[in-house]
C-alpha cells in the first residue's frame, strides 16, 4: 500500500532522472516526476516558475514530500540572464516553499559549492557562504528562501556532479569520455578543485533524508578532493582513453563570463553522521557509471569519429 507521494521536479535530468530510480525501488512511495515541457510520456508537466500551477499541483497530488532537482545551471550564463537565473533559482524555489508549507509537505532542495568563493576549501555547513558568481548568489537566494518559508526541510548542497542517463546534457565526465574517445585534444583547468559527486550517490542521499525525516543543511559530496585535471585522468584511467589528449591551463586561460571558485572542497561529516552516507571512491564511481554506460550500449561513444 502506497504511504507517501513525492513531486520531482527536473525529473528528467541527470540528478531527476536517478532521484526517481531510487524512489522507485521503495515500494511506499507514489511519484510525480515533473518535466517543464508538454506531453513527455510518464511525466507530469509543470512550470515551477508560475505559482498558480505550483500551488495547484501540490493541492491536487497532496505530496508528503516535494523533491526540487530544477535549476538554471548555465554559470555563465547567469551572468547575462540574471532574470531568468534568478527567478528559477529563487522565486520558484520560493513557491515550492510555500506550497509545501501549506499543504504540510517536506521540502528538498538541492544546492551547490557556488555559494561559497573557494578562498579557502573544506567548507562545512556552518560555513559563511560568499558566492562569486550570479549563479552561485541566485542558488544561495533560493536557500535562504528555503529557510524562511518552510520549517521541514532538507537543504542538500552538492558539487561536481556527474553520471549517465538517458538524453541528458553533458556533464565533465561525459564531456571528457565523449572528447577523448573522438581522439580530440582537450583543456582542463588544474587549479579549480572539489569533490566529483556521481549523480546516483546523491539521489540515494535524498532517499535517506526523506526516510530519515532529516532537517536542516548538509553538504553532500564525493569524499576525494581533487582538481578538474586531476578528475579528467581518473576519468581517462577508468575508460582506457588516451591521457596526452589533456592539457593542464589555468581558469584564466578559459576566459569564462563568470568567476570560479578555485577550491569548493566540501566537509561531510554531517551527512555521514546524521545520513550514514558514504561515498565511494572516485575509481569505484566511474566503475559503476562505466558499468551502466556498457549496459545501455553507450560505450559506443568511445567508438565515434
């Protein structure tokens, strides 16, 4: 008998997509996997950004939790659509707020290392937080909408966040895999460093959160501190490409619109103690994302010219 029912919001991205694999193990969950476009098979449409349709989803379906993996991600990006940046990043989380609120249900947003400015590295929650970019100020705007809005709920930051499923946009790792296994050359930074989170370890934190009815702020992360460069050679090592093809720069090489926190390097121990989460190993998680990659026939990537 089904107990609890969970809205998913972004429920067809990478993080989306694996929130509802795990969800869909439980057997006492119901899911409303929610996509902002019209008419995707198995999906329920809604626009987060309009709060009529927020309100009337969650009075109709009656969650006992609301999952928010929707993001603007562009970092860049957000330097020039700050509108736009910040009313999904924020307004809309503040809709999700309330509507939780008034309909008694948990709310589970997913942040970031952005709001942080990577001065110093091994931030923890009682960290302050200083964004550098817009993207990381409107990430940071959502959580303090968050906090004020709604008491039950789970604030989960994460970083470097990558993995496979089905139609999503690349992610690091698969933007390596899918560079090398071509035969081009690429460029990594070396002096941006954190800790690569493989998407379904996070989804599972989720899962834990919402069993464990937690409350309150925790930084969520793979456990090995490493730069970008570094990450791209695991990667390399892991799927048999070639590592001459990657080249160490600086971030300021990239000429990027916005600024990166050069080490957002997170301290966990929180959410292994209150969670019990324990990541894998950074070898051990690209094992697993290689191991799915192969069972979808998508180690075809490696074979593309």
């Amino acid at each position: 008998m089904t107990e609890k029912r969970v809205i998913i919001t972004g429920a067809r991205g990478l993080l989306g997509q694996k929130i509802v694999e795990v969800f869909k193990r439980e057997s006492e969950y119901e899911l409303m996997p929610c996509v902002l476009e019209d008419g995707v098979e198995g999906y329920f449409s809604l626009d987060i950004t309009d709060h009529h349709k927020v309100m009337d989803a969650v009075s109709s379906f009656k969650p006992s939790v609301i999952v928010n993996a929707a993001a603007y991600t562009d970092v860049d990006n957000a330097e020039v659509e700050k509108e736009l940046a910040y009313k999904v990043n924020a307004t809309a989380v503040g809709y999700l707020a309330e509507a939780a609120n008034v309909f008694n249900a948990k709310l589970v947003h997913i942040s970031t290392d952005y709001v942080f400015d990577g001065q110093k590295g091994n931030y923890s929650e009682e960290s302050k937080p200083e964004p550098i970019n817009y993207y990381g100020k409107s990430k940071l705007a959502g959580e303090n909408l968050v906090r004020a809005k709604v008491q039950d709920y789970a604030i989960l930051r994460t970083q470097v966040l990558y993995g496979f499923a089905s139609d999503v946009k690349k992610n690091f790792a698969l933007w390596v895999i899918d560079k090398l296994s071509k035969g081009e050359n690429i460029r990594v930074v070396d002096d941006q460093i954190g800790n690569p989170t493989l998407a379904d370890e996070l989804a599972f934190a989720i899962l834990k959160v919402c069993q464990r009815k937690s409350v309150g702020l925790y930084h969520v992360s793979g456990f090995e501190t490493i730069s970008r460069y570094e990450f791209a050679n695991r990667i390399a090592e892991e799927f048999g490409l070639d590592y001459s093809s990657i080249k160490a720069i600086k971030s300021d090489e990239l000429s990027q619109h916005a600024r990166r926190p050069k080490d957002s390097s997170f301290i966990c121990l929180k959410a292994q103690a209150e969670l019990g989460i324990n990541m894998p190993s950074v070898k051990d998680s690209l094992s697993l994302m290689k191991q799915q990659m192969k069972r979808a026939g998508a180690v075809e990537l490696q074979n593309k010219n």
